[in-house]
C-alpha cells in the first residue's frame, strides 16, 4: 500500500470512530453551543463513513478464493489479501466549526478505493464424513490478522496500542467437499478486528482526539466453487454485522464565548458502541497451480437504516450500496 493510499485509511478511520465517539453517549443538544456544530459534524461524518468502514474489514469470502473445507489434519493453507472499497470519502477542505450552534454543510466527497491489507490461515480439523462421491461435515479453524500501520500527518495522527496487527478467528463447516465431480459448498463464521489505534484529527488550529479504537465485524457466509482445470469460480452470499467503539476527546484553541481565548482540552469527551447488519453478496475467480493460487473477488453489500443526516454528503446517504473487491494469493498443504 502506498504511503497515499495508507493515509486514505486512516483519515477515513479517524472520522468514521470520532464522529461515533461524539454522537450517541452525548447527543449534541445537550452539549455547550460553541460544540454543537462540531458535534453534528461528527456525527454525521460517522453516520456516512462507518458502513463503509465495516465493509472494508469485512471483504467477502472468509478464504479468499477457497469454498471447501481442506480435508483434516494436518492440511493447511496461508494467504494474503487486499480488501478495497469503492467508498465516497468527504473531504474537510473549507470547512469551518461554528461556535454558535449547529450549521448544516454540504461536504464534497471524493470517490476513492481504500483498502485493507489482511493475512489469513485455514488449518483441517476433521475430514468429514464421508458420503457418496464426497465428505460431508468437515471442520476448518480460520484466522485472520489485520494491519494498521501508525502514520503522522499535517492533518492526522493515528498510534496504535500494543502493535498494528491484530487476529481474528472462526470456522469453516463444509457441506459438501470439492471433488474431481462434486463442487465446495461451505457455510463460514469469522470475526475480524481493527488493531486497537488512538487517533488526533486536526481541524485548524483545533484537535478531535479518538482513544482506544475498537471496530469489529462478525460476518457469515455461504459459499460454493468449483475448479475446472486450473480455473476456479464462486460465489457467496452472507450477513456482516459491524460493531465500533471508542472514548473521544477534543482540544479547542479558539475565542470561545464566556471562557475568552483559551485552550481548551477534555481527553474523554465520550463513549460510545454502534451497531448495523448488511447483506454481502460476492464471485470471485481463481488461478490454481499446485501449491500457489492466486485469486479474485469482487462483491456488493447494501441494507441496513440509518437516519438522515444533518449535513449533506454530494448527493449520497449514508446506506447507499457499496462495491468492494479483493486481490490475493494463497498458499496450500
């Protein structure tokens, strides 16, 4: 990932968890005028930003590229992979806090993939039993790591506490195994996690502090393949469930009414846990040589509610459809 490309992320995660830390443990009518408009701001720059957030972790297939279980101990299998969103990311150029209460603004957004780096690890624990031209009922444990590096701009700071990387896990239930005649059909669980960050967004000369970061998403899937040859299709259909936690803070160095010019600084302003389900639907294609295969994917996800926003986002809402895609390759024995 390019330095570009890995700074797209983080601001993107810097807004998504500040905006949610802001909104729903204080709403932003209960908060002194001179915050309010930072506050709606914030909340609705999460509103816009977390469904994609999610769906950057989530990716499609639990194993990129693979829809049947391995076969039993000791059969394993390593990859890489890339998850990237299509996602709408609003730009913070020529926006300004209004101390005088809440003042709707019409963010420009700007269409740009983002994208997810992630390794990931299939191991057999049962064979299955054995049924006609197939098994039935293997097992596979999955896991998965995630990486977030630490970067410091103009604009953003993003550390992470207790290193970048952070695992995930699951299982794999095969109904029917892949053969020369029979295709994978499996139904996985996997749960994935954003290493834990704390971020600082710079607003001018004012600072949104975000600490103790936590996004997870819990996705299902169902999903069947074939290989002819060295060529691999297949194709899933799934539910993501997302859940983001966060403490936020903020630091002010502004003319503020009654306090007069001062800096002002509360590390814990908020916290708050925010909860949305999709539907993910998603193909993908293979190369597959005898220890390499190299895969594709690309999928959709889309349902969910969520209220209107306050300010306004080009034309989009914050539960529009989003398509996504994957690039990887895998390693099996």
């Amino acid at each position: 990932m390019t330095h570009h490309r890995s700074l797209a992320v983080l601001s993107f995660l810097a807004l998504a968890s500040t905006a949610g830390a802001q909104t729903a443990a204080a709403p932003c009518a209960a908060e002194p005028t001179f915050v309010q408009d930072a506050c709606q701001k914030a909340a609705d720059v999460f509103a816009f930003l977390a469904p994609q957030l999610g769906a950057s972790l989530a990716g499609g297939g639990a194993v990129l590229g693979q829809t049947s279980t391995l076969g039993g101990f000791p059969k394993f299998s390593i990859g890489l992979r890339v998850n990237a969103l299509r996602g709408a990311l609003p730009q913070p150029q020529g926006v300004t806090l209004s101390l005088n209460g809440r003042q709707a603004t019409a963010f420009r957004t700007e269409n740009q993939w983002v994208g997810l780096p992630t390794a990931e690890g299939a191991v057999g624990l049962f064979a299955g039993i054995p049924l006609g031209f197939t098994n039935v009922l293997g097992v596979d444990a999955l896991v998965s790591a995630t990486y977030l590096p630490s970067v410091d701009d103009d604009d953003f700071g993003v550390r992470t506490s207790g290193g970048g990387l952070q695992l995930g896990y699951g299982a794999r239930l095969g109904i029917l195994q892949e053969t020369a005649i029979v295709p994978g059909v499996s139904a996985t669980y996997l749960r994935r996690q954003l290493p834990t960050t704390n971020v600082v967004a710079r607003v001018g000369v004012d600072s949104v502090l975000v600490d103790d970061v936590d996004a997870k998403t819990d996705s299902w899937r169902l999903q069947a393949g074939k290989r002819f040859a060295i060529i691999g299709v297949n194709a899933g259909v799934g539910q993501d469930r997302y859940d983001s936690r966060a403490r936020a803070g903020v630091i002010l160095n502004r003319t503020i009414p009654v306090l007069g010019q001062a800096r002002l600084e509360d590390r814990d302003v908020a916290s708050v846990r925010q909860e949305l389900t999709r539907t993910n639907l998603f193909a993908g294609a293979s190369l597959n040589f005898p220890i390499v295969r190299f895969s594709a994917e690309i999928g959709r996800v889309s349902g969910g509610e969520v209220p209107a926003t306050f300010n306004s986002f080009g034309g989009r809402a914050p539960d529009d459809a989003y398509t996504y895609g994957a690039v990887g390759l895998r390693v099996q024995f």
